[in-house]
C-alpha cells in the first residue's frame, strides 16, 4: 500500500488534526457526554468511605465485588432522606454521572438514596433509637411519676382528630375536677414534627409563666401528647429527634398516646410514661378521682361499722355496770348514756352530711368550670367553628373570597358552605 494512503501519515501533515485539546476541554466533553447519557441512572451496591462533611454533603463510594463507584449526595438532598447510610449498608441509589473535573474522576451525584432489604423508615427509627438511647435520653431514672390528683391536663394533638374528642369522651365521663388545657398541633406531615415540639413548649411555658405569677391553680400537672392510629408514615412526626428532645426537655410529665397499642414511637421512649391510645391516656389522668372517690365510700362504710360496733359495746358495758348497780342509778346512767348516744349520733351525722354536701359543690363547681372552658360547651352555646377548604380556622373575612368553600362546625354536625357576600369589620 502507497505511504501516502495511510490516514496516519497524512495526519501528520493535517492542521487540524495536529491541534490538541487541552485537558480541561477533554474532561468536560467527557462531562457532558456523561451527563446527556446517563442523566437519571439507578444504582445498586455498598456503601464504604462512608463522610459526612462539615458542609452538611455526603460523599461515599458504592461498590459490588469487581467494581467502585464515586458518590456524592448534597446537603440540600440529604435532608429528606430518611436514613443516615453507613459502612456496609446495601442501597440503590438514583442520580446522573458526571466528572470531578480536579480530580478527573467520574461520580454519581445523588437525588434519591434507598436501603436494600429493608425499609429506609424502620432503618432512621432504629437508628435515631439507638442514638438516642446511648446518649441517655431514655434513661429510667429521667421518668418522673405521674401525679396522683391532675387538676388541671394539657393537650398536644390534631385539633380535628378522633383523638381529642376521645380524650374529652373520657375526662369528662370519668371525672368532674380536671381541668384541659388544648394547644392543637398538626400530627401528620413533613411539618408535623416542629408543629408538636412548638405545642409542648407552648404549654410549658405557659405553666412556667402561672407558677412564676403565682398562678398555683393553672399550672399543669401532666401533660398528654399523641394522635390516633395510622400507617408508619402517619405516625412518622412522633419517630423524629425534635419531638423525643421536647418530650424529654418538658417540666411537665408526659404521657405519649401515640396510635394504637401495638404501635410504638421514639416519643414513646422518651416520655416519662406510655399510653396504649389516646383514650387510655385519659383513662390514666382521670383514675386517681375515680380511686379517691372510691377510697372514701370506703373509709365511710368503715366508719359506720366501726360507730355501730362502738353503739354495741356502750350498750354492753351499761348492761354490765346495771347488773351491779341500784335500780335507780342504772335507769339514771342509762338515761345518760342514751342521751350522750343520741347527741354522738346526730353530731356524726350532721358532720357526715356537712362533709359529703362540701364534696357535692366542689365537683359541681369543678364541673361547671370544666363545661365552661371545654371547645365543645362553646359550641353548645350557639358558637361555630370555620374553616376554608384547606381546613385553616378562619377569623377574619378579608382571608376568603366570594365563591371560595368554607365549612362551619356546629356543636352538632357540621355544615358544608360557600360564601355568596362578606362584610369586613374594624
């Protein structure tokens, strides 16, 4: 073949051929090319080199048996993700290739990261758990005893939920003399978790506040935190680090009523006592009435065994002392005796009737107090509760619009509207 011929040697003579790219140039067609072919790629393998950089970045390496792969996950993506990957953590991670031009390396670069062979939920349960409980946040010795006779209970739930209504349901079933202080919270959602940590503080500080006042009968004595039952994801606001640290940072003792029996949380671990529901957290706050009241109808049927046996024995001994005495000074004792008898009785009596007559108006008045400040007597009175089609109270009618959907809640039932005109007042 003629020399000429060859595409090699006539390169050597070709301008164009001869100019050379600079490195920089190189690497980002590489880049480029990458990005446009693989701009959306899953992954799969495990995590080593595991980093998590002061910047808030992870930067790690996926590997299988023959093969490693550079990634990197940015702080602004990281923060959804559920879990926190570790060293041997199988995961199937989502991302595009590109090239660390410094380095002349090709990488993934992060938008969605998953655990292989298990949930990434039970995974963050777990290992906020674990960290939680090695740091002592759990410890026995922090739970404080609930206290024998609540006056006056606080409330962290939904404000539309079944358990508010539940716990209402019960308390004032149960009990006529406790008091509820209400600070609704959202319990589901991405901003579940900061809704139910500000409503713990809320109520905290409002208790700091009546006893720095010395407000002594509005402080609160204990303090109920939960939702109703749902799936994991429902439940997720009460597995996260800001609640458990607010549960545990309260001056108040705290129940958790989170779901149903078989459901457990982190907020669970760190209050200072568990409710299976809801309902059975009320059930706790309201027994000690229940058990005093019982107490007492027993104190009372022994005092009246104990006044009938003391009735029985004077009589004896007035028998005994007649036997021994003149006709005359027996009848005059037993005159006597009777007498002391009869006025005995009636002071018991009367003492008896004046203390349960006390009992009667204290819970009368513990009652008409409690009617007098529950949500639900408001609306017994003729008052309604509105709400926009996002479910947000309203309070002024500049937030709505003509022709926007409202729904007002009545102490019975509730009334789907939309508004035809508004009035604004001053």
């Amino acid at each position: 073949m003629p020399v000429n011929n060859q595409p090699l040697f006539n390169a050597l003579f070709d301008e164009t051929e001869r100019k050379p790219l600079t490195v920089s140039q190189l690497t980002n067609s590489i880049r480029i090319a990458l990005e446009s072919r693989f701009a959306a790629v899953w992954v799969e393998g495990e995590i080593s080199n595991f980093k998590d950089h002061s910047s808030g970045h992870w930067y790690f390496t996926l590997k299988d048996e023959q093969a490693q792969l550079r990634a990197k996950c940015f702080r602004s993506t990281n923060i959804r993700i559920r879990f926190r990957p570790a060293n041997g953590l199988k995961v199937r991670a989502r991302g595009k290739l590109s090239v660390y031009a410094p380095r002349g390396e090709y990488e993934l670069v992060i938008d969605a990261l998953d655990p292989v062979g298990a949930g990434a939920l039970r995974i963050a349960f777990e290992q906020l758990r674990d960290r939680l409980q090695a740091e002592g946040l759990f410890a026995k010795e922090l739970k404080r005893p609930l206290p024998v006779f609540p006056r006056r209970v606080g409330i962290v739930t939904s404000p539309t939920g079944a358990a508010i209504r539940d716990i209402l349901n019960v308390i004032s079933r149960r009990t006529r003399t406790v008091h509820v202080l209400f600070s609704p919270a959202r319990v589901q959602g991405d901003l579940a978790g900061p809704d139910i940590a500000r409503a713990i503080r809320f109520i905290n500080q409002y208790h700091e506040r009546a006893l720095h006042e010395g407000r002594v009968a509005d402080a609160v004595d204990v303090l109920i935190v939960g939702r109703g039952g749902g799936s994991t994801e429902d439940l997720w606001a009460f597995n996260t680090e800001e609640v458990a640290r607010a549960i545990r940072k309260s001056v108040i003792p705290v129940i958790s009523a989170v779901g149903h029996e078989t459901d457990f949380t982190i907020a669970d671990f760190a209050a200072d006592h568990r409710a299976a529901t809801p309902s059975a957290a009320a059930e706790i706050v309201a027994a000690r009435e229940d058990q005093i009241c019982s107490a007492l109808e027993h104190f009372g049927r022994q005092l009246v065994r104990l006044t009938k046996f003391q009735v029985v024995n004077l009589r004896a001994r007035v028998q005994e002392q007649a036997l021994s005495q003149a006709f005359d000074e027996v009848k005059s004792r037993l005159n006597e005796a009777r007498a002391r008898f009869d006025a005995a009785s009636s002071s018991c009596d009367a003492a008896m009737e004046f203390k349960l007559q006390q009992g009667r108006e204290r819970l009368a008045l513990a009652a008409a107090s409690l009617d007098a400040l529950s949500p639900l007597g408001v609306l017994q009175r003729g008052y309604a509760i509105a709400q926009d089609a996002s479910g947000r109270l309203l309070r002024d009618a500049a937030t709505v619009a003509e022709g926007d959907a409202v729904s007002v809640r009545l102490a019975k039932g509730k009334l789907n509207a939309r508004v035809e005109s508004k009035e604004a007042t001053d």
